[in-house]
C-alpha cells in the first residue's frame, strides 16, 4: 500500500468531485464522477455509490481501479484495489454522513453502498516535468 502524502489527502478533499475509473475484466474502461467521497485514513479512500451501475459490476469482476482528481494546477491519481460494501458497522458509518449530506442539500438520494480504496501508487498529473510521476 501507499501512504498519500497530505497534500493528495488535503486536495482530494476539497475538491467537489473526483473521476472514478473501473475496467471490465476484458479492458473496456468506464469512468464516473463522484461527489460523496472521504480520506479514510492515509492508505484509504471512500467513494459512496448512488448511481454506480457498470462501475459496481466492473469492480465486482475487476477491482483494480484509479482515481483522478485536480484543482488549479495540482492534480494527482491513485491506483489501487477497490472493495465494495452495502452493509455492516463499516458502511453504516459512511451511509450515516452520505445521507445527511444529500438531505443537508435539499436532495432526495440515499446511498447504496460504496468502495473503499486502497491506494497502492500515487502519481502526479499536474502539467510539467513532473507529470505522469509516481509520489508514493
């Protein structure tokens, strides 16, 4: 596993959405955006599951996956293994924050379960020299 380095932590975070890439078993890609997202803890990384639909059948067959996100000129993506949940202690404790959320915002959505991340590299994607470079 890799640790993030705050500054991918802190970035991750603050942006509003991140693009969530899976791929089937074959290599056909699929990206989602996804908004409902938490920093678990240095090695781990939640994105909360509303309308997964070929993504949670991709993870299911294949749960290599990649995360991007950017803001300004910093950008960064994980690489890493993602494990899905719907139920138990561990997805009531995001189900509870991702509901309150949406009802905070007027929404009428609930989440369905979510993967958890485990990050095993970090790149940079930010333009320049140091593009495309591996961080952790």
């Amino acid at each position: 596993m890799a640790v993030m380095p705050e500054e991918v932590k802190q970035l991750f975070t603050d942006v509003p959405n991140v693009v969530f890439a899976t791929a089937r078993p074959d290599g056909q890609p699929n990206c989602c955006i996804v908004g409902m997202k938490a920093v678990i803890d240095d090695e781990t990384v939640y994105l909360s599951d509303q309308f997964f639909k070929k993504t949670l059948a991709n993870v299911q067959e294949n749960p290599k996956v990649s995360v991007v996100f950017w803001k300004d000129h910093a950008a960064f993506e994980l690489y890493g293994t993602a494990r899905y949940v719907n139920e138990g202690e561990e997805f009531e404790a995001q189900k509870a924050w991702v509901n309150a959320a949406f009802e905070k915002l007027g929404m009428p959505i609930r989440t369905k379960g979510g993967c958890f991340v485990k990050v095993e590299q970090v790149f940079s994607s930010a333009p320049g020299p140091t593009a495309g470079e591996q961080i952790a």
